[in-house]
C-alpha cells in the first residue's frame, strides 16, 4: 500500500462520525420533547395518588366519581350516589378529572 491509499482511508473515518451527528441530534430531540414529558407527567401522578387523603373526592378512570372513605395500601373504597361503596385500585384515579374536582369546589 502506498501513503495515499493510509491517508484516504484515515480520512473516511472522519467523514463516517459526521454522519452520526444528525442521528444524535433526533434522539435528543426525540428525549426533550417525548420521553422527558412522560417522566414528569408520570412523577406527577404518583405523587398526586399518595397524596389522596380520607374525604377526598375523585373521578377514576372509568368516570366513577365518589368520595373515599377508607384508604388501604393499594386500593380506596370509595362512596358513590346512593351510599353504594365500591373499592378500586389506586392506579385507577384521574389525575386531571380529580383535580378540576377540587378546581370548582374551591
């Protein structure tokens, strides 16, 4: 081999990082504006779930509105129009649809 073939070929290997440098930039892109949104939402849910004290009143995800009357570590019972008593999953409450609960009873 000669000099010129080594210099040609060092040279492509520089050429072939700058062609990652768009792939880098979508995935970052792709991070800030998809996966770091969901991460936060998700966080707030969590926190909003432990936060819901005895009393409170909640819309699941169903549409079922009530107002808890026990708590336990993974599941409500909740009380319903009528007296009815229902017991769901912790996992099971709106976000969003309690909070405008609590919005217009304020």
């Amino acid at each position: 081999m000669n000099t010129t073939n080594i210099l040609l070929m060092a040279g492509g290997t520089q050429a072939g990082l700058g062609q990652f440098i768009p792939l880098i930039l979508i995935i970052v892109v792709f991070y800030f504006f998809m996966i770091r949104p969901q991460l936060k939402k998700s966080k707030d849910q969590k926190k909003f779930r432990e936060a819901i004290a005895k009393g409170d009143k909640i819309v699941t995800i169903g549409g079922i509105h009530g107002k808890i009357v026990e708590l336990q570590d993974t599941t409500f019972i909740i009380e319903v129009e009528g007296g009815h008593k229902l017991k769901i999953e912790k996992s099971a409450v709106s976000m969003d649809s309690s909070s405008m609960i609590g919005a217009e009873q304020k």
